[in-house]
C-alpha cells in the first residue's frame, strides 16, 4: 500500500554565478511565466507567487525520485538537466539566501518534518542536510491538531509571522509521512523611498470606466526604465537597499491593456535594455496575500506521476511505497512608502539652487500592472494587482 506524502511551501527569493546557476535562472524564468499563466487560468484577480519556494523545496523532492517520477520534475518545474546539475546550482546560491541585516532580510529555510517511525534512507537525509540545510523533525501525524501546530509555529517563527495556518489539520492524517517545508522572507527598504507626505488618494482604474480612491505613492527620481512600444508596456526597476535585489513593474500603457501584456508573459519577464532616466513615478501601495494550491498547476505542468499512488517513485526517500498527496502556498506582499516592511522615514527638506531636469518618463500605475521581484537573474516573487482589493486606502 502507497501512503500519502504531502509537500509544502511558504514564500520563496533567489541569487546567482555560475553556469549551473545560469541554468537553474533560466529554467527559474521559464517555470515563472508558467506558473503566472496557470493562475491567470483560475482567475485570482490579484495574486502573488513565489516560484523560487516551489522550486526549491520540490528539488529537495526530486532528490528522492527515481526514474520517470524524477523526470517529471526536471521537466515540468524547467529543472536544470540533471539532478546534480540542480543539486550543484542550489548548493552555490542557497548560502546567498542568508541576508538578515536590519535593512535587507533575505532569507530561505527548510525543514522536513517526519512522522515519528517513519525510516528515512541515510542518503537522502544526508542531501537535505547538506545542499538544503533541511533538518528532520518528528512529529505524530496521528494526532494531527498538534502536528499542524508544530508545522506551522515553524512556518511563522521563519516569516516574521506573515504567513499564518498554512497546514490544515486535516489534511493530516497517519497516513502522512513526510512534509517538506520551504520558508522564504524578504523585508527591504527602497533605495529612493516614496516620501509618506507625498501619497495622496488618487484613481486607480480596473478598466476604462470603473475607478476607486486609492493611496497613490509618489516619487520623482532617476531609476532604470524603458518604454517599449512594440509590446506597448513600460518597465520600471525599483531597486531595494544592500544590492542586487529590485522590483520590476510592467505597466501597459492603455487602461485595460494588460490581458494583451499577459500574453507574452515569458518575454516581460527576461532582461530589457533598461537605462537610466528621470522618471515621475506614481505607484499605490499595495498588499496581497495568495493561497495557492498547486497540485492540480503541477499536474498541468506534467507532474503527475509523483501524484499518482501506482505510479510514483519516491524510492530515494524511504522504502515505503510513497506519493504526493497535496502541494500548497501561501504569500504575501506588503509594498508602501518605505519598502517591504514597517519602517520610520524623515525627510529633510535642503532646497537646492538648480531643479532637476524635468521628468522624460511618467509613469503612472493607475490601473492594473503585474510585478517581479529578482536577486540578480532569479525571480524569487510574481504578482499581479487587478483591482481594489490589494490597494490600501486609509
Ligand atoms: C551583489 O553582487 C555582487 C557581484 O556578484 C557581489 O560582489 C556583492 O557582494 C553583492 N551584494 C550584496 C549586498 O549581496
Ligand atoms: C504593511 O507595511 C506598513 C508600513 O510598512 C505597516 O504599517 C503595516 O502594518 C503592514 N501591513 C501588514 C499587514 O503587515
């Protein structure tokens, strides 16, 4: 009898060098504008994903596939070609996901938790530990209350309390295994931060017609930009404090024009000739929260033998007949004034005797545009903000 393995993530980032990294940052896009596509098909209005925390803890997975079942992952999660290809791109950027300065916190966790007589095999063991830092912890899935208790206590202490419940209890039962957790956490402050006194309520429009009061941030500044016409999109970067870390917005230029963006996912998200440019940006602020439930995604994206109880072979993880019961994340994204969390800004006003040059950009997020985050050439977030409900009016 196959028993049920269920695997999990909660938020995810990212880094890079090599050509294995080169490799893993490729498939990191791809597997991003996938995903995006997915959930345009289910529909969520505003969301956001964290593909980098699929990607990781489903690695760490794959470490104890075998045959078919590990091909699967190589293919539907766009996984470097090899499992030690992955392995090695992991073992160099993994470590880079370990910033916890009071301005930049950036950070990666796994762990897997165990039920309490169920047998790892050494070699597996010795992967999580070594390539992911994933140590074991056991737990009684028979008493499932605590057991979800315990998992997600684990799951709060590693992102800043901002994902909350992602295990239901009774998705537990002794059937349970295994659960492979994945946390990422990310705080940051602008490098050009929106002074609080300039956001004012302003329209933000869901199509042509329909607008609501929102917080609309502003910020005159030089930031990296491009206005691309053939795509009729313009893309800003707004980079966070520490380095290598900004976000990317892509604006379409008409109101209702980001169905047509989305078409071409794939490209808005590779590297456009941006340059520097004085640009006038509004912005609202925006939160959203996602739950996401990615077997029936996966199984779309050609994972389906891991799913499958006859099928799966997760021979490397234990020998006991094993299979994926569920996949499932949780995100959330807080974008104001300052950055990606609370923090005090002052502004001192030194007038200065020549103006800046006036503004060769405008940039005026009044209706709905997608955004990414990346460290370097990985996307660790993706969203979408489509309508009020992710805009904050105080
Ligand atoms: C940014 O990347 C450069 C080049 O790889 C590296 O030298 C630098 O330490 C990184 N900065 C931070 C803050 O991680
Ligand atoms: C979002 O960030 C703002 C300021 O950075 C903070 O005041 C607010 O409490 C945050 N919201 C949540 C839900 O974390």
């Amino acid at each position: 009898m196959k028993i049920a393995l269920v695997v999990l993530t909660a938020m995810a980032a990212s880094v890079c060098s090599e050509t294995a990294v080169e490799e893993f940052a490729a498939g990191n896009l791809k597997f991003t504008a996938q995903l995006y596509k997915e959930l345009l098909k289910e529909n969520k209005g505003n969301f956001i994903v964290s593909p980098l925390s699929i990607e990781i803890i489903l690695a760490l997975t794959q470490a104890g596939a075998r045959g078919g079942t590990a091909e699967e992952f190589t293919q539907s999660l766009s996984l470097p070609a090899t499992r030690d290809r992955t392995e090695e791109a992991l073992r160099t950027f993994l470590p880079t996901l370990k910033s916890s300065k009071d301005d930049l916190k950036l950070l990666s966790a796994n762990k897997l938790f165990a039920g309490d007589r169920f047998r790892i095999l050494d070699e597996f063991r010795r992967i999580a530990n070594d390539v992911f830092e994933a140590g074991v912890d056991n737990v009684d899935f028979a008493k499932a209350q605590q057991a979800a208790k315990t998992i997600n206590d684990w799951v709060e202490q590693h992102t800043n309390n901002k994902i909350k419940n992602l295990i239901d209890p009774d998705s537990l039962s002794d059937a349970t295994r295994l659960v492979l957790v994945n946390a990422l956490y990310f705080s940051a402050k602008w490098e050009n931060q929106f002074e609080k006194y300039a956001t004012r309520k302003e329209a933000f429009y869901t199509n042509a017609l329909d607008s609501k009061q929102v917080d609309m941030m502003h910020i005159e500044d030089s930031f990296r930009y491009y206005e691309c016409n053939e795509k009729n999109v313009k893309f800003l970067e707004l980079p966070y404090l520490g380095g290598n870390i900004s976000m990317t917005i892509v604006l379409p230029n008409d109101k209702e024009g980001l169905v047509k963006a989305e078409e071409n996912i794939e490209e808005l998200l590779k590297p456009h000739p941006l340059t520097h440019e004085r640009v006038a940006v509004s912005l609202p602020k925006f939160l959203v929260e996602s739950d996401i439930k990615l077997k029936p995604i996966l199984q779309r994206l050609g994972l389906t033998k891991a799913f499958n109880l006859n099928e799966a072979d997760l021979s490397g993880i234990s020998q006991e007949g094993l299979y994926i019961d569920d996949v499932i994340q949780k995100a959330f994204i807080n974008v104001t004034e300052s950055g990606t969390e609370a923090a005090a800004a002052t502004a001192v006003h030194i007038q200065a005797e020549s103006l800046p040059p006036p503004p060769t950009g405008a940039f005026r997020a009044d209706h709905p545009f997608l955004f990414f985050a990346r460290l370097k050439d990985i996307l660790f977030f993706a969203g979408k903000v489509e309508n009020h409900e992710a805009l904050i009016s105080e």
